[in-house]
C-alpha cells in the first residue's frame, strides 16, 4: 500500500497494525477513530464521533441484521475502545422516522434509542447517532477540523463550500444535533447523490467510505483540500487578525508575569468553584491576541458547540499592559475585580436573556478562558484534564477565525442558539451523571522529598485522593522515575533544593504555571543524622537546621505568599518527627531539629488562622521500610544506640509500640490525608502516626 502524504493533517495509517485486525470491521474502525483523534487539527478531545455498520446475527431470531456500532456518548474518539461504544439494531433506529413528533419531540427520542440497543454492553448511544443511522454508508466519520468549521464559519459558507469542492460535497445550515438534524443529512444525500461528504454549517463535517481505511482517506482529502484553500486565501490577503497591535514579551518575560498572575486569576474564577489553571503561549495563540481584531473577534464568541460548551460563549480580554508591574498582587487585584463582576454580570444577561421555561439554573458564571495580549492565554476549570482541553479547544476556534476571515468573514452562532445547546437538558443530564467528585478534587499540593519513600506515598495518597501534584526533590531522575507512575494532567515536578530560597521559588512558579497556584503544602524533605554530642559536627548542625528548619521556614514564607494572592485559604503540613517530643540517645542535632519544626507549626497556626490557612503536624517513627533515610548512616547509628543489629530495627521499633505495628509511609500519608481532607476545622495539631508511643504523647 502506498502511504499517502498530505501537508496539513498527519496520515497515521499503519498497514502493518491495520493488518494485524484482519477483516474486524469493529476494531478497524476503532482503529481509524483513534488515529483521526490523534491529529488536534482534526478533532479535539471528546469531539467528533465515528461509526461503523456490520452485519451480526440475531440472538433472538438467529436472522441476520445490520448493527451500527458508534461512539458512545461523552468519549473520546482517540482513546476510544469496545467498551466506549454503542452497539444498535441499524432498521430499528431508522423506524424511529415513525413516531418522530418534530423539533419538539427531540429530547424524547434520545430516551427511545435505547429500544434500539443491540449489544447489551452498549455505552449510551449520544446525540449524534441518527445522524449516522439514517446515512447508509458503511463506514462514516464526523468530525470538527478546523479548516472545515472555518468553512461552515464563513459568511457565505454554502459558496464557498461550492468553490472547494464543486459538486462533490454536500451542505446543510446550522441545526442543533438531534433526530431531525439526521433527517436533513439524509435529504441532502438524496438531494444530491454521489457526493463524498457533506457540510454542516457553524458545526463540522461528515464524510464516509465502504471500508474503514477508504473512510480515512476520504476524512483526509477532503480536510487537507479546506486547509489548502485557506492557506491560499491568507497569502493573497498578506496578513492575518488585521496585522499585530501589540508586541509579545520575550517568552521569559511572559512565563514570569503568568507565573505571578496565575494565583490572583485562580482566585477571581473560583469565586463560586475553585478552579484549576493552564496556560498557554504558542505562537499561534500569540498571533490572535496581540491582533487589531482581538476586540472584534473575541466578543463574537465560538460557532462549533464542542468549542463553547467547554470555553464558554466568549473570554474575558484583560486590559493589563505588557509592561505591568505585577509585583503588588493588592493593587493588581484592584484592576482585575471589575473585569471579572463585569463578565459575571453580562454572563447573568446573557442568561436571563435567553433562559426557557425549563432551563436549568445559571452555571458558574467565571470566564473558562482569559487573554492576556503580549503574554498568552490562561484557562479555569474543574480539574487539568478539563482546562487544558477547554485551551485546546479555544485554539481550535482561534484557528476557525483565523480560516473564516480569511476565506470571508468570521460568523458565530447567535446567542440563543448557543444558550439552547449550552442549557440543553441532555447536556444537563449528562453532567448530573458524571461521578461525584474526589475530596481532594480542584486541590494543588506541592510536595518536597517526594522522589521517594514518604514524600512519595503521600502524593500518591494526595493524587488517589484528587489532587494535583508538584513532585519536587534534590535528585532528578528520582522525580522523573515518579512521575511516570502517574496519569497525564495528574502531577508535575521541579528539582527543588530546601536550603535554597531561590529554587523554593520555583518550584512554586512551577505550580502555578502548571496548575494556578498551591492550596497544600507538605514538607517532607529531610535526612537523619544520628551521633552523640561530642561526635556531632557544626556542619551536621547546619545541615539539619536547613533542611528541616530553615527549609519549612522558606517554604511556609513562600507557599503562605501564593495561598493569599489566591483567597482560597491553605493547607501547611509539617512532617516531623516522634523524636521532637522524646528525648532519646545520640539525637541532638535531628530531635532539636525536629522540635523546632513543630514548634514553628503552632506559631504559624496562630498567625495563619485569619487567613484560613491551617498549619499542622505529623509526627511519623520509625518508618524504615521504603523510607531512604534508613538507606544510609542513620540506620547504623540508631542500631548501634539501641544495641542491635541494622536487620533487627523493624522488629525493634515495632515491639516497642503500643499497637506492635510497623509504621509505613503510607500511613504517613494517611495522617496527611487526614489533615487536609477530612479534619477542615483543625490547626495546630500534632497527629502522631508512630503505633502508639506513650513517651510521644501530645498530652
């Protein structure tokens, strides 16, 4: 087979894999879908939906029949597999042409594609599927690209669809998804045989083949000829947005002023929900919002459905300049509060305006997407999953804007219309389904000492729990090795010495370029050093004291600056030690180190209290399994102060607790867990997770 090669979509099709499914027209066709979602040009996370039809027998009458096989509602075509899909009777939902009432009968025939199911393991059938029943080809693809929503976008859009492709491509005006939506597919192929695919205004394409890899090819030619037609209209127009208005910083620039912004913004869209940040400064995103037609395009909003319903109608366009002292975060925040209680305000119109009789009540009315001209593009929403999608999805309609000036002019949909889908009560429905949040859901916790032993199962503990995650650690193949246990949009890290205020600093730029701010902050760094006094050294001294001290001490100073810039209150947990209360051999340097940790706790508690951040303890003891402080000396000199060998230690400090328990780091972990999501009223605790010490005992 030869591979075709196209400048503007990726062609992914593997033979040799494809081969591999034989004739399965299932599996090639999950195959196709997720090379299609693979390419960002062709379809965005969750967008687009493909199918396929097979012939299957009958259990009930042994007879064969035709089955559509079809993403199920809310997936992802690039990771869509079996389990993701919706297996239906092909002449069962084509009968359903039947008992269709009209537009207003819509909502009702969704409930009725159930009676449709074939495949008992079906995921729930989505809006879309008539619009693939009622089509007789094999194979069929709908999808968002682009170059193809700047055509549906465009003024004029039927013509121009006309001038790219002649006769070879149908075209149908905008019409919410649904039954009918099918219905107007199904004449248009009736209308106009032959034609490869067709159009749908302000919303996307469908194209179709006899096989699955003749599907691709056609979804890639026909997208490839949109973008190339497009390519040309912007060199004849010699520019793009009107020309620049406003020049970008130097990128350094720009992630400095993002990374000190990002807190302040957190805290103004989470006013309702807190929220999780993304930002973004990609050349592309840089071209539309330094343009002269920034202000004119942004008020218009998006056109596709898949884009607003995940960036809202419209962003909100800061008015800060590039050359901005963002160094006040008080004086910042002054000139950023209008701008949010103007958009809450006209999101609150926009919804009383518009809103039926049956709409749900106003969502969160905080922009998803902000544009900062000369330095990028942030995004809030639930969870770094749903708000680096919702970007991705804005530069989707950016790259739609940018096709449609070119081509001719830019159109949106009108507001109604974008409320009706934005309120429709499917859509409502499908969000009522989604699984209820983790504690720790829309969290940011910055964790140090995490490339192993306890600071590891703590932020796998935080993450289990819903939290975002800044892994951070001297040792950076320590944290890369952790990181790769995690999910994407999970955690991030950055090499972060404790003793250092300068590299503190930006580990927590680093959390708030990656995820908006920090809400918990565990210090777990630490080394033990384990000598009589006349062997300890002022360099173990020092050592000890900043590491363990004059490191939470920076940390606190630090985390407590963003915590405050966001208003969402904090968290600050302390990992000390049962040897800051007990007075035990060969241990001044480490116990005088570990007692001035949980002192400077309770003083921070009191001092922090007005600002709801909670400052608590935990004291672990003798956590030697997968902890790496028993890796080394420490080991060795507690099992010499206790007359025992190295191997006999676990055995040691278990016996000698009340519980006879070994102590994990996950129980550890646990004890922070408890802290800061379960005890929310709480601070200036000292939560001892050492089996039961009564020499330990707080009171």
């Amino acid at each position: 087979m030869q591979v075709k090669t196209y400048k503007h979509v990726d062609y992914l099709w593997d033979e040799s894999k494809a081969s591999e499914l034989g004739d399965n027209q299932v599996e090639l066709f999950l195959y196709r879908s997720n090379i299609l979602g693979a390419d960002l040009r062709i379809t965005n996370f969750g967008g687009g939906n493909t199918s396929c039809k097979t012939i299957e027998k009958d259990p009930l009458t042994n007879e064969e029949v035709e089955v559509m096989w079809i993403k199920g509602s809310g997936g992802d075509i690039g990771t869509l597999t079996k389990a993701g899909i919706a297996g239906l009777y092909t002449e069962r939902l084509r009968n359903l042409k039947n008992v269709y009432g009209g537009l207003e009968d819509e909502d009702r025939m969704v409930g009725l594609f159930n009676h449709c199911i074939y495949d008992l393991d079906s995921k729930a059938p989505s809006i879309d599927t008539p619009l693939h029943g009622l089509l007789p080809f094999k194979h069929i693809d709908h999808l968002h690209p682009d170059a193809l929503i700047a055509v549906a976008a465009a003024k004029d859009s039927e013509k121009v669809t006309k001038e790219i492709w002649g006769d070879t491509m149908g075209w149908v005006p905008w019409q919410r998804p649904g039954f009918d939506l099918g219905l107007q597919l199904e004449k248009c192929l009736n209308d106009n045989p032959g034609i490869r695919g067709i159009v749908l205004g302000s919303h996307g394409l469908f194209t179709w083949g006899d096989t699955s890899y003749e599907c691709y090819l056609n979804s890639l030619e026909v997208i490839e000829m949109a973008s190339e037609y497009i390519e040309n209209k912007i060199k004849e127009n010699g520019s793009v947005f009107g020309g620049q208005k406003v020049k970008s910083l130097p990128q350094e620039e720009r992630i400095d002023k993002a990374a000190k912004l990002m807190p302040l913004l957190r805290g103004l869209c989470s006013s309702e929900n807190q929220m999780i940040g993304h930002f973004t400064d990609t050349d592309v995103v840089l071209e539309y919002i330094n343009s002269n037609d920034l202000e004119r395009l942004a008020p218009m909003g998006t056109s596709c459905p898949d884009h607003f319903l995940r960036t809202k109608i419209q962003p909100l366009v800061l008015t800060l300049g590039t050359g901005e002292d963002l160094s006040d975060s008080e004086k910042v925040l002054e000139k950023l509060t209008p701008a949010f209680e103007n958009y809450r305000k006209e999101y609150a119109e926009y919804y009383e305006n518009c809103k039926r009789d049956n709409s749900p009540g106003m969502r969160d009315p905080n922009p998803v997407i902000i544009i900062y001209p000369g330095v990028g593009m942030f995004s809030f929403a639930k969870n770094k999953q749903t708000t680096r999608v919702a970007s991705e999805f804005y530069i989707n309609a950016i790259n739609v804007m940018r096709g449609a000036e070119a081509i001719t002019e830019y159109t949106s949909l009108p507001r109604q219309e974008a409320f009706d889908i934005e309120y429709w009560l499917l859509e409502e429905a499908k969000l009522q389904r989604m699984p209820k949040e983790k504690p720790l859901s829309r969290k940011v916790a910055l964790v140090t000492g995490a490339g192993g032993g306890i600071g590891k199962a703590i932020a796998d503990k935080l993450a289990e729990e819903g939290a975002n995650i800044v892994l951070t650690d001297i040792v950076e193949d320590r944290l890369k090795e952790g990181m790769a246990t995690y999910k994407r949009d999970v955690a991030s890290y950055a090499v972060c010495d404790v003793t250092n205020t300068e590299s503190i600093a930006n580990a927590f730029k680093k959390a708030c370029l990656e995820f908006g701010g920090v809400d918990i902050v565990v210090h777990s760094a630490g080394l033990a050093i384990s000598k009589p006094l006349e062997e300890t050294t002022d360099k173990d001294w020092n050592l000890l004291q900043n590491v363990l001290v004059k490191g939470q001490f920076d940390l606190a100073k630090q985390g407590v600056a963003v915590m405050r810039d966001q208003g969402l209150g904090g968290n600050f947990i302390s990992i000390a030690s049962k040897n800051g209360l007990v007075s035990g051999p060969n241990n001044v340097g480490y116990g005088t180190s570990k007692a001035a940790q949980q002192h400077m706790s309770r003083l921070l508690a009191a001092e922090l209290g007005k600002d709801k951040i909670r400052v608590n303890v935990v004291n672990p003891d003798g956590v030697i399994v997968g902890s790496k402080i028993w890796e080394g000396d420490w080991a060795e000199g507690r099992a010499k102060a206790y007359g025992i060998t190295v191997d006999e230690l676990p055995a040691h400090y278990a016996k000698r607790n009340l519980l006879n328990e070994i102590i994990y780091p996950e129980d550890i972990a646990n004890g922070v867990f408890a802290c800061v999501g379960i005890l929310d009223k709480s601070t200036g605790n000292i939560i001892n997770v050492d089996g039961g010490m009564a020499n330990a005992f707080v009171r």
